[in-house]
C-alpha cells in the first residue's frame, strides 16, 4: 500500500490492502516480499496456481502472433481447439460453445438463449425463471435477478426481473430431516421444483437455474445423490430448460472437468468461467444443447446477443493451455486425492471445535460452516461481522481463504470457502490448517 489515497474505485475503499507484485506457484507475494499461501484461488479462479511457466509460454506465443481478432470477422485456430476440446468432454447433448468474458456474461447469455429458444419453437408464453435462495449467478442485472443472494440483490431489487422465482436450495446440513435418508431428502428438495412449475403455470416456465455445488453464497454445499436426477426429471416432465452454473464448481474444481458429470446428470445449458483461464485471463462460456442450437439454425439463424471480446484470442489460446495442463499432469487426480486430504485434514483439527457445524465439499472445492451453538446450528450475530474479520486475519497470516456470509434460512451463515489450486501437495495442506487455526482461534476468541 503506498501513503496515497487510491484512485482505483475498490470495493471497499475505506479497507486498506497490500499491493500485489508477484506470483510463485500457490503464492502471491506483495510489495513488502511477504507471501500469501491461495487457499481459495482468489475467488475459486487459479487452479494453476500464478506464474506457471507452459501458460506463460502460450500467452506469449500468441501475443507475438495475434492477441485478438474480433469475433464479428474471424474465427481463430485457438478459439476452435478449445470448443472442441469443451465439447468433446461435455456432457451429453451440448454440442457447441458461446464465449465471453466471465461468469455473470455466461448466465445473462444463458438467460437469453433460453428465452430466444422458446420464440423460435412457437412457445413466447414462457417467459419464467425459477432458480434457488442461497445461490449467485452474477452481479449483473439479469444473473442478480436469478440468483437467491438477498444480500446482494436488496439494493436493486427494484431493477430485477419480476419473472424470477426461487426455491429452496439442497442444503442437508441444514435442511435434511433427522428420519430422513439423503435421498429421500434430496428428492423432497427436488420437488419443490415441480410444486413450483405447476404453481406458476408449466406452459409459462422457460429455464431452472442451479450451481450443482453452490459456491460463495452457502459455502461450498453440494446437491445430495439423486437430487439433480430428479430435477432433471422434472425439467423434462414440463418442457423446461435446464441450466447448470458451473462457474465456480466447474472445470475440474470438484475432481471432474464438469461438476454434474459425478452426479451422471447433463443440463441443456452449461455456464463455465473462472477455471476456465485460471485467471491468466478474463474468460467464461456457454455450451448449448444441439436442440437449442438446431432451434436457432432453423430459426432466425442469429443469437441476438454477443460483446465484443467474446472468444477473444489470447484468451482461448491461454485457456487451452490451461486445460491441457490439468490434462496433461493429471491434475484432476490431484484435485481429489488432495481434496480428500485437506478435508481429512481439517476434520482432524476442527472436526471438534465448538463452533464449526460442518466441513464438506467435493475435490479441492471445500466448505467450512461456522455456528455460534454447535448443538442447536445457531447463526453468529451478523452484527459481529466476522466473514471480513476473519478474512482480514488470514490475509495478515499470510492465508488467502474466502470467508463469507450467506443467508441460512433468513439469518446470516458465517463460512469460509477453500478452493486452492490444483497444484497443492501435502506442505501447503498443513500450512493451510495451521493458518486457518491460528486465524480462527484469535477472531473467534474476540467474537465471545
Ligand atoms: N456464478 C457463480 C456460481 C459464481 O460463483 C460467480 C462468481 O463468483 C458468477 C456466476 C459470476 O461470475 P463473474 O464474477 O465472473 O461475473
């Protein structure tokens, strides 16, 4: 931090912050030389962790050849390597791929394709999207109105669509029934869904919304075994489209390239960003179902939308790069043998403590729920405001972790999210947990 008030519109400008210099494998280092260990990939984004050399040799290479050639004229070999390689991993039935810049871009274009889908096959009555509380799809307008995040969506509630509707999420830890199975449960979570088509009107219904694990908002909660089959069920029951959010879960986050492919269910719409460029640039996608596309190319023939750097050219070439090393180094194996051994990890050392109510998560994507009452699963007091206390007490450990405050049921969640890079051996595990401990104790001790 220089003595200088900063020009840059922070996020929260009264919040001093290091200035970052450097990346070294799973560390950023700032202008002091003090090192921070990416426990959360910043916001899940740096599966490679920084500086890795095959991803700086690609950027460039390219960028002596071409950094961008507008989307509007040309197609790039780049461009075209990396939906093929999209789409020959895929899940069944989605056949091409819609570039752009991030994550909220994915959903607005998911959004839209839904919409325009129904036009083009007679049926403009469906103009209805149901997503769930305690999700986030984006700040954007149109993925805010999606998303269940109340936090995040008071401020422009009156800006948001009145055509999104929500359900609950599938949240066993706090919603699962003590005489009820995981599947029994997951399947009554599912049905909400169709309680809500039918409540809505099922010929008005257009696309269902989820993030097969939710990230930011709840902490990292997967959807118990059966729930997404269900939901899917129930999507093709009515005519609905189903959209998955894989923003954050996605692109070998959870072990698999794809989330849902663990949970043997495949969308109509799949959104991706994040792990995608790993951070090494700005880039997300859609991938499209050959029905919808076949329902546009018999169609008007155009989608009506598009930016203007989507499927821009060094960012495809770095994000085939990307890819190919977490191919090529058998990353996702990596993913989930260190993710079983971080869980282990912290179950070890927390699995006891008084305030954490649970630990889970998939791969190297992992939740920690903090409560004030174990026994009863109370809520800290939001007014304590420890997610940012405790963000701050890590950042000062030298931990990169991402804690957050979602709404449990109403009331604020306090959790930490963990999503380091893919890279991770078993030293930066225990240097995690020590990290982790140390922030928690002092914060939690001051929270009495
Ligand atoms: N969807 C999910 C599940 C996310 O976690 C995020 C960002 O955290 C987004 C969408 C929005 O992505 P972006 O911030 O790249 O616009």
């Amino acid at each position: 931090m220089s003595g200088t008030p900063s020009r840059v519109f922070h996020r929260l400008p009264n919040e001093p912050m290091p200035t970052a210099v450097a990346g070294d494998g799973c560390y950023i280092i700032d202008a002091e030389g003090k090192r921070y260990l990416d426990a959360s990939g910043g916001a899940a984004v740096s599966c490679l962790g920084h500086s890795h050399p095959a991803v700086r040799k690609t950027m460039h290479e390219q960028i002596d050849k071409l950094a961008f050639a507008y989307s509007g004229f040309f197609t790039t070999e780049p461009l075209e390597e990396l939906a093929d390689y999209l789409i020959d991993n895929a899940p069944d039935g989605l056949e091409r791929v819609f570039f752009v810049s991030g994550g909220s871009e994915a959903l607005e274009s998911a959004i839209k394709i839904a919409r325009q889908y129904f036009v083009e096959i007679g049926q403009k009555q469906r103009t209805k999207l149901i997503a769930r509380r305690q999700s986030y799809h984006g700040n954007t307008l149109g993925a805010l109105s999606l998303g269940g995040n109340m936090a995040r969506r008071e401020l422009y509630q009156p800006l948001l669509s009145e055509n999104a509707h929500h359900i609950a999420p599938c949240y066993a830890y706090r919603h699962q029934h003590h005489d009820e199975t995981e599947e029994e449960y997951g399947l009554r979570a599912a049905n909400e869904l169709e309680a809500k088509i039918i409540e809505l009107g099922p010929d008005t219904v257009a696309a269902f919304a989820c993030e097969p694990v939710v990230g930011a908002t709840a902490g990292v909660v997967p959807a118990v075994p059966g729930y997404l089959k269900r939901i899917r069920e129930i999507c093709d029951k009515y005519g609905v489209l189903l959209i998955f959010d894989e923003v954050m879960c996605g692109m070998g986050r959870t072990g698999y390239l794809y989330a849902c492919e663990e949970d043997g269910v495949a969308p109509d719409l799949l959104c991706i960003a994040k792990g995608l460029g790993a951070g090494y640039q700005p880039i997300g996608a859609m991938l499209v179902s050959g029905r919808i596309c076949k329902a546009i190319d018999e169609g008007s023939g155009a989608f009506m939308h598009g930016h203007t750097y989507m499927g821009h050219t060094l960012a495809s070439a770095t994000a085939m790069t990307v890819q190919k090393v977490i191919r090529d180094d058998n990353l996702l194996e990596n993913v989930r043998l260190r993710g079983e051994q971080l869980r282990a990890a912290l179950q070890e050392r927390f699995g006891n403590h008084h305030h954490v109510g649970d630990i889970r998560g998939r791969g190297l994507f992992v939740g920690i729920e903090l409560v004030a009452d174990r026994a009863t699963k109370q809520t800290f007091d939001p007014k304590l405001g420890l997610h940012n206390k405790i963000r701050l007490k890590a950042m000062e450990e030298g931990l990169m972790c991402y804690p957050g405050a979602g709404t449990v049921d109403g009331r604020n969640g306090v959790h930490i999210l963990l999503a380091p890079p893919f890279i991770i051996d078993e030293s930066h595990i225990a240097e995690i947990v020590e990290k982790l401990d140390r922030t928690l104790t002092s914060v939690l001790a001051e929270a009495k």
